[in-house]
C-alpha cells in the first residue's frame, strides 16, 4: 500500500529498509536513507506507526549524530 504519495513510498519500502538496517531511527533518517524527503506530511503518522511497530521508540525524535543531522522530517511530523 502506498503510504506516501509525494515520494511514492508503499509500507513495504519502509519496511524493506527498516530491515536492511536494524536499531533505532527516526522519520527523518528513514526518509533520508530512502533518499527523499516529505513534502506534505500526512505520511508521517503511519509511517511513525510502522516504527514503532518495528521496535523504534524514539520514531519522532531526530535521529542525531553523522550523516543524519537534519530533522526536517522529523519536523513536519511533529
């Protein structure tokens, strides 16, 4: 199912990647690691769902310290 439309993300991209790479991670840095960023934001709440579903207590936080600093996504969830 499409869970973002702007970038045209199914719940199964964010779960294919939450999968490649384990541990605790943000909206932000998943939509960077996927090489996009949201523009509208009404993704946000099920994307944050699918986190948190995968073990990422901290999905609204920013993800903080090396390549992804920016929060931009994690912002627009807020």
């Amino acid at each position: 199912m499409i869970l973002c439309s702007c970038n045209v993300l199914s719940d199964r991209d964010i779960r294919e990647r939450l999968g490649e790479t384990p541990g605790q991670r943000s909206v932000g840095a998943l939509f960077r690691q996927l090489g996009c960023e949201p523009k509208c934001g009404r993704c946000m709440r099920n994307i944050v769902a699918i986190l948190e579903q995968q073990g990422s207590p901290q999905a609204t936080e920013c993800a903080g310290g090396g390549a992804y600093d920016s929060c931009r996504a994690d912002e627009l969830a807020a």
